[in-house]
C-alpha cells in the first residue's frame, strides 16, 4: 500500500522540476568557438579605427568610456550572436569563450571617451565598450534609505573597414542598458 503512494508523487515531482527548467530559455551562445573560424582577422592591416563613445543621460550629463576598454572583435558568426544576445542588457553570456579575446584589437577610452585603435584589416568587425555613471536614489532625507545607484550598459556596433581608416561614434543609439 505504502509503494503506490510514492510511485505516484515521484511523476508529480519529475513534472514540477521539468517546468521549472522550461520557463526561460538559457542565456548562452549556441554556435560553437572555433579557433579557424577567427584566423582571417589575425592579419594586421594598413586601417586605423578611431572615434569616441558616449552616453548622454536623462539629465543632459554626458557620460564617457574614460578608462573602459574598446575592443573590436571580429565579426564571426560566434561574435555575431554574441552582437544578439547583448541586446538583452545581460552582458556577455556565461559561456562565451574567453579565448575569444586573443583575437581582438584593444584602446583605452581617454578622459574625453575618445580612442583609437591601428592595424586593422579591411574586413567586419564588433566595436564595443562600456559606459557607467551612479545616480542619486535617495528617497528621503533618512540615511541608509534609497542612495546612490550605479547605471551602466554596452555600447556597440558592427562596422565595415572598406579599404579607408574609419571614425565612430558611439552613442546612445548604440546603447544597451544593463538589466537589474
């Protein structure tokens, strides 16, 4: 009598872990790395990509890319999805391939969010940095309630190096706030 009951709650149990793990599709790449895949931008070319990333915020501040990284990342199809799934304001995903990174051509962003980077190959690229600021939140007059708050997000675009040097702005068009 006592093995009837526990063989009908285990099917019960198997159905809620199972709807648990079909609610929200895993944030993640699904294309595989492959180091070949990149070899084509390992080239150094003649082109130099130089520009300035900003934020302009609600309030009419400016906020810059001073001393964030600009990388600019070959647009593979491993990068591409990547260029995707920033659009949801989560970041990289936890799975993307570090290794990934030896093939990106890298600038500080000066105080002014100004940078540039040289040697570039004609060919497609991801440009992207990150932006910062913190806001006032406080609710009342109350220490310890509400404060400042830090914001932030990616700013990116996929760019074309055709046969010329190139100058970008990054702005808030290009921007994609971090999600709480």
């Amino acid at each position: 009598m006592g093995m009837t009951s526990v063989v009908r709650v285990v099917p019960f149990l198997a159905l809620l872990v199972a709807g648990g793990c079909a609610s929200e599709p895993a944030y993640q790449i699904l294309t595989p790395f492959l180091d070949n895949d990149f070899q084509t931008w390992k080239k150094p070319g003649p082109y130099t990509v130089s520009g300035q990333a900003f934020y302009k915020v609600a309030d009419g501040r400016v906020i810059t890319c001073a001393g964030e990284t600009v990388s600019l990342m070959p647009l593979t199809g491993y990068n591409m999805e990547l260029s995707k799934l920033l659009e949801s304001g989560k970041g990289y995903p936890p799975n993307y391939e570090r290794r990934a990174h030896k093939y990106d051509h890298k600038a500080l962003c000066d105080g002014d969010g100004r940078f540039s980077i040289s040697g570039i190959p004609s060919l497609n690229w991801l440009l992207i940095t990150r932006v910062s600021w913190q806001e006032d939140g406080t609710l009342s007059a109350v220490p310890l309630v509400g404060g400042p708050s830090n914001k932030g997000g990616w700013l990116y675009q996929e760019i074309s190096i055709d046969g010329a040097d190139m100058k970008v702005t990054l702005s808030n068009q290009d921007f994609v706030a971090d999600k709480e």
